[in-house]
C-alpha cells in the first residue's frame, strides 16, 4: 500500500489494516514493534467483550483479528445519521476518552479505529499495549487533539477528521468548529455538546415524526403534484403576462380600425409578431398601413384588387414589413408572391430606408443603391413590354370586332327576307291536291239521292 492511500490509523500505528465482510486484520511487523511475548496482547481480548479479537502470530508478522457485531456502524455510516444522534455520539465519545483508566492500554482516536452501537455508545477496535503494541505511550495531548477532530468530522461536517487534526489553525472553520478545536478539555467541550443537544431537541419537539415509508410516499406525491402544478402556473403566468394584454390589444385595434383610426390601429400593434395576429388583425394592420403609404391612384387601384380578406396572407405580411421598414424582408414575400409590382415597390421603399441608414458607409450606400435601381429598371423594362404587348394585342382585336358587327347585321337580314318568300310559293304537290279533293266530293253526290 503506498504512502499516499495509508489511513490515519496505518501511519501512526506503521500497520496494514484489512477488511473481509465484518472482519478486520490489523498486521504488525515484529521488526517494527516491541512484542517479546504474545501474552502481553491477551488484555486486548478481555477489554469490550462485546467485539471478537484473536491473535496470531507468525515468524515476521502479528495479526490482530478483529469481528465487532454485525449491529454496530463504522464512523462513516454514522455520518449519514441524523444530527441529534451525531451529538449523542460525541458526548458518549468523549466520555469515553475521559474514563479511560487502564494504564498498559492506550487509546487510540480516529475514524478507522471506532465502531458505534444503537445507543451511539463508541467501540475501539485496537488499543496500543504498553511496551508491546503502538501507542506504546499514554499520550494525551494526541489522544485529545484526535478526539475533537473526531467529533469536529462528525457534528460540522465541512472537513475531514485529517484536516481538522493537521490543519485547524489555518482552515476557515465554522464558529462551531472553533469551538470544538479550542476546548481547552473535556468539561469545557462536553458543556458545548450539551448546549447543542440541548437545541436540537427543543427544535425536535416542534417537528412531527413520520414513518420513513409514509415519508417517502409523500414526498413522491409532492413531487408529483408541484411537477403538474409548474406547467399550469408557467401557462397562468403566460396567460397573465402576455396572452391577455396581446388578446386586449387585437380587440382595441379592431374598435379604432372600424373608426378609420388607422394610426392607432399600428401604434397598438406595434409591438406584436406577425405570426401571433390572427388573420383578421393582419388584414386590418396591412389596410392601416397601404392607407398610411403615399400610392398613386393607380398603385391604389391595383393594390385593392389583391388585398381583401380572402387573400394570400402573405399579402398582409408583405404590406405590413414595409410598413414597419423591413422592406429587404418583403421583398422576399413578393419574390414568393412572383409579384413584379410588390417587387419593384419593395426595392424603392428599400432604397429609401438604405439612404437614412446612418450605419452604413457612403460607399457602401453607393453599392447597394446602384444594385437596386438596376433591378428597379428591368422591372420597368419589363412592365413597359408587357403594356406594349397589351396595347397591341388591343389594337388587333378592335378591327376585328368592327368587321364583325356589318356581316352580322347583313346576314339578320338575309334570313328576314327568306321568310316570306317561303309563305307565297305553297309546296305544289300541296296545291293539286286540293281540287282532286273537290272532285271527289261531287261524284259521290248523285248516289246518295236516290
């Protein structure tokens, strides 16, 4: 084992000490101690009954075996003890270094050498033999620095029993563990434990005890519940904070849109998205701001056969960015749109925000202008063809509507005059059959005298 990884207990005592399950093996080099007799070791066995010890010797080493009941907790587990048990325990601790009256046994007071009973009542495992076993001296001025280290780890907690043993004087310790480390001896420090048991009890009376199953339980149940009730008080609180005023806030633009308070209508919706408007309220914000914009009548006229309240919403979003100077965003909807009239709208009002940009350089404006009114011209290139094509695609049909209108007319009167015609020439078979008829008539005449 190397030097680093010894305990406490291995380097004072220059021993290796081993655990299986609940059995302990403290090994002694003979070339290192002072045993000439193993009978000098049998005080250990008769000193607390209660914890097994054998001895064993071989030709280099002494083995203490070491088997405390399986009841008892190591100094260790006490730490995972509620704070009143801690305090019994260093009362009883101690105490037990203050009766100590066996002159050949010496203590020895560190972590790794203490066991506890259900009473909080500590246990040696190994006590040093005068002349025999280390500690081969009484020291007491170690035994009581070891022993307020002890109770200093287990009632404070901050440091380990090494570094309040080595360290006390320089470390910054709490009031209570200055305390603990300045005892001057065992009345002085037994005062103070009495004193903080004394508070932890009167503050146990105002505490109500539950079964640890039935803790558990409740608190599962707690957790359960707060981790419902957060969403619900975040989603309270969303409602509260935000939901409401934005609801409030559509519903007063609607009042001051209906009242043709246009300007009202964009100073309240302002500060909300797009995407959180409901259809309606775009449409109303976008109307707002297209009435707001200086637009010929022309432009008007075109701009109100594409926004009605049937329309694409990405009409709203479009009128509505440059309303508020994100003209570089709506240019992209119209692009969407394939809309060339928003477009080239889109890039004058963005030329115009470029120009009161103060973040740009006058070169940099220079740039982007030129790129901008070089596209501005191929829309109007483009729009300039297409009224061309328009109007002579006008002009083709006009001739052809007015040759149509006389050949129409002459054949109306083609099929008047067929009429009559038709009406004065009966169909010949048509008129000799009528006197055959009247013929007829007169020969069966005489016959019907007689």
């Amino acid at each position: 084992m190397s030097e680093q990884k010894q305990t406490y207990l291995e380097q004072q005592l220059e021993a290796i000490m081993k655990k299986e399950g609940n059995n302990y093996t403290l090994t002694f080099q003979k070339g290192k101690i002072k045993l000439d007799d193993a009978a000098e070791m049998e005080m250990l066995k008769e000193i607390d009954p209660s914890i097994q010890k054998n001895i064993t010797l071989s030709e280099d080493e002494v083995n203490l075996n070491i088997q405390p009941p399986p009841n008892y907790i190591t100094y260790n587990q006490l730490k995972k003890k509620d704070d009143l048990s801690k305090w019994i325990f260093a009362s009883q601790l101690v105490k037990k270094v203050r009766d100590h009256s066996l002159t050949r046994l010496h203590l020895f007071v560190s972590p790794e050498n203490i066991f506890i009973d259900q009473s909080m009542t500590p246990y040696f495992l190994h006590y040093g033999v005068k002349e025999s076993l280390p500690p081969y001296e009484n020291d007491r001025e170690r035994v009581w620095n070891e022993t307020k280290a002890v109770v200093a780890s287990a009632v404070d907690g901050k440091f380990e029993f090494g570094q309040y043993l080595s360290f006390h004087s320089t470390l910054e310790l709490s009031p209570l563990a200055k305390s603990i480390m300045g005892a001057e001896s065992e009345s002085s420090l037994l005062e103070l434990i009495r004193e903080n048991t004394k508070l932890i009890e009167e503050k146990e009376k105002t505490l109500v005890h539950i079964p640890r199953k039935k803790w558990k339980l409740t608190r599962y149940m707690t957790i359960g519940l707060f981790t419902l009730f957060v969403p619900a008080f975040i989603y309270a609180l969303y409602t509260l904070i935000f939901a409401e005023p934005k609801h409030a806030a559509f519903i007063n633009s609607q009042e001051h849109f209906l009242e043709s308070e246009y300007s009202d209508v964009v100073s309240i919706l302002e500060r909300y998205d797009i995407e959180d408007m409901p259809k309606v309220v775009q449409y109303e914000l976008a109307l707002s701001y297209i009435i707001n914009e200086s637009l010929t009548e022309e432009q008007k006229e075109y701009i109100r056969n594409t926004i009605s309240l049937q329309s694409d919403p990405m009409y709203y979003q479009y009128w509505i960015l440059v309303g508020r100077g994100n003209a570089k965003e709506a240019m992209d909807i119209a692009r969407s749109l394939e809309d060339r009239f928003l477009i080239a709208y889109g890039l004058v009002q963005y030329s115009e925000e470029i120009k009161a940009n103060e973040k740009m350089s006058g070169e940099e404006k220079q740039q982007e202008l030129e790129k901008i009114e070089s596209e501005i011209d191929e829309y109007k290139e483009e729009l300039k063809q297409k009224e061309e094509e328009e109007a002579e695609l006008e002009k083709e049909q006009t001739p052809k509507q007015s040759e149509e209108k006389p050949a129409a007319e002459d054949k109306a009167g083609a099929t008047d005059e067929a009429e009559p015609t038709k009406a004065d020439n009966p169909d010949p078979a048509a008129a000799d059959a009528a006197p055959k008829k009247e013929d007829g008539a007169k020969t069966e005449a005489p016959p019907a005298q007689n």
